[in-house]
C-alpha cells in the first residue's frame, strides 16, 4: 500500500457542473478525512468517517456538497453547482484511531 | 480545542538550526502537541508528536516546558528541502476530533 490516492489530481470545471473527487485510504485505516485548502490558508475540515459512517460535518460543508464512503472503503466527495468560491485544493486523509493522519497529494479544483 | 499561535514566516539560511514555537495556552489534559509539514501542491505530513519534556526522531525534535503552554520544533541543519510549511496543533488525541489547522508558519531556507 502506498498511501491515500486521490483521483483526479487536477480538475477544471465550468460553473454550475457537478465534480466528484475519490479518495482511497490506506486500507487498514477506519477513519477517512476531507479538507478543503485554499492559497495561504491552513487545511480547513470539511467532513470525516469512522468505516462507513459519516461522524461529523463542518458548517463549511453547504447542502451542495456531499460525501460518501460505501463499505468502509473509499470516499468520494461531490461539488454540486460548482461556484468560483470552490476553486481549492481538496485533501483527503486516513488514520488509524489514535494515530497521526495520513494525507493524500490533493485534487486541486478550478471553477471557470 | 486549544488555539495555537505561531508566526507567520521565517528565513534561515542553509547549515543553520531552525526553532519554531508555537503558544497553546489553553492547551487541556489529555491534548497532545503535533506538527505537520507541508510542501507545495502535497498534503500535510505527520513530522512529530509529543506530550512533554522532549521527543526526537530523524526529522526533527520537539521541546514542551513543564507548564506544556508552548512548543518549540528543532530543524537541525536545514537544507533547501526543508523549505515548506509547518502547522502546529493541539491534539486531543481521542481520534473523536478531527484536526485542526491554523495558518502554519512558512519556513524559507536561503542557500
């Protein structure tokens, strides 16, 4: 395993398309996390599971924005009616309870 | 979670120590303090955790006073690579609250 994957790296969208964003953990972690970062700011948490179950949800997150991870495994994270403001960096990481996060390289976002 | 301030930038040249202190004033019980380093265009990386006194590892070393209301993170002899952002944060270390990341502070290293 070499650590969480995030698919696409990059994506360009026009506003008012829908994206969706994979992320897969490292599989032996149960605990999956979405950031979202923008230029000169600090990752900003956006949601996180525990297995399948989604635990908590940032005010961050609007109704257009929803995340799943189906079996425990992968995640994947949908922008619906992208606007300019969801231009960023989303990552993705997974930990272990008790231990540090792991984090995926990113998909950075473009809304046109 | 307890609030941490650190600055916002510093300069080193290369060969030198770098020390970054991070206040956490309100920093509870059971919080741990960790620092992440980041790369442009990578996600964070776990550098080191600690609890207090002091923990090193081959990246870097972490120094917490008694009163465990600061940190200070040790980069010995940087090199250019080590250019990059390094956030501090209080972690309850319950796994039940997810992270939370301030501004970070971004180190440059001058060759």
């Amino acid at each position: 395993d070499t650590g969480v994957s995030q698919d696409p790296r990059h994506k360009i969208t026009k506003r008012g398309q829908n994206v969706t964003f994979r992320c897969d953990p490292i599989s032996e972690h149960n605990r999956l996390y979405w950031y979202r970062q923008t230029l000169g700011q600090g990752p900003e948490f956006l949601t996180y599971f525990q297995n399948e179950a989604q635990l908590e949800k940032s005010r961050l997150l609007s109704d257009r924005f929803s995340a799943e991870r189906p079996k425990g495994s992968f995640s994947t994270l949908e922008i619906q009616r992208t606007e300019q403001g969801d231009s960023a960096m989303y990552l993705c990481a997974s930990s272990l309870a008790l231990y540090g996060y792991t984090f995926g390289s990113g998909t950075r976002l473009t809304v046109v | 979670l307890a609030k941490t301030t650190q600055p916002i930038s510093m300069d080193s040249y290369e060969g030198q120590e770098v020390n970054i202190t991070c206040s956490h004033n309100n920093i509870a019980t059971n919080d741990y303090i960790t620092w992440y380093q980041q790369f442009p265009s990578q996600g964070p990386r776990f550098i080191i955790q600690g609890y207090k006194t002091k923990v090193t590892n081959e990246v870097a070393s972490l120094f917490i006073p008694a009163d465990r209301k600061s940190s200070t993170l040790s980069l010995p002899r940087v090199s250019l690579s080590d250019t990059a952002v390094y956030y501090c944060l209080v972690d309850p270390n319950s796994g039940n609250t997810p992270l939370v990341f301030g501004k970070g502070t971004r180190l440059s290293v001058i060759a």
